[in-house]
C-alpha cells in the first residue's frame, strides 16, 4: 500500500479460479470500468491487450487501485523483451 492506493500485478488475476484468482473474465470486467479520456490509447491497450501480453509474457500490467472505494485509477506496463549485443565489435575495456 503507497500513499492511498494498492498496487496489483494482473497475473494474480489470471488464474483459473482454483488457485485464488478470479480469472480472465473476471480481470476484463474491472479493466472494462476504466477510463481515460486524454489519451484513448492508454485505455485501448489496457482493454484490449494487457491481457494477451501478459499471457505471451510480453509484458507484465500492474492495475493500480484507491484504497478508499477500491476504484481502478491507473495502471503502468513493464516491457519484457531481451536485448541481444553482438560482443564482438566492442573492446574489452567497452564489454
């Protein structure tokens, strides 16, 4: 808990219900109370998705919640990808 409000990673969430998650279902009917009306990008990728990415372990979706009536207010994705360097055209001082 920060300041007000909880932090949660939607893999909690994506579970088959049997192991204390609520399940897909679920997750996209919260995600569907969600509302951004300054950048209708934000709320389509959330929507529309987080989901897919989260299960192609792409990205990982954090939802972020008020403490007080527990309201989705926000949410922040962290890209999973690899980055490959080819070590050979550095020296060694560089790698």
């Amino acid at each position: 808990m920060l300041n007000g409000v909880t932090v949660i990673n939607i893999r909690e969430y994506l579970s088959d219900g049997n192991d204390g998650g609520l399940g897909e279902d679920e997750l996209s009917e919260i995600l569907s109370e969600f509302s951004c009306t300054k950048n209708p990008d934000v709320e389509r990728f959330l929507k529309n998705s987080s989901i897919d990415f989260t299960k192609k372990n792409q990205s990982v979706t954090y939802l972020v919640f008020l403490n007080a009536d527990a309201s989705l207010v926000g949410y922040f994705t962290l890209a999973i990808k690899p980055i490959c360097v080819n070590a050979e055209v550095f020296s060694n001082n560089v790698k």
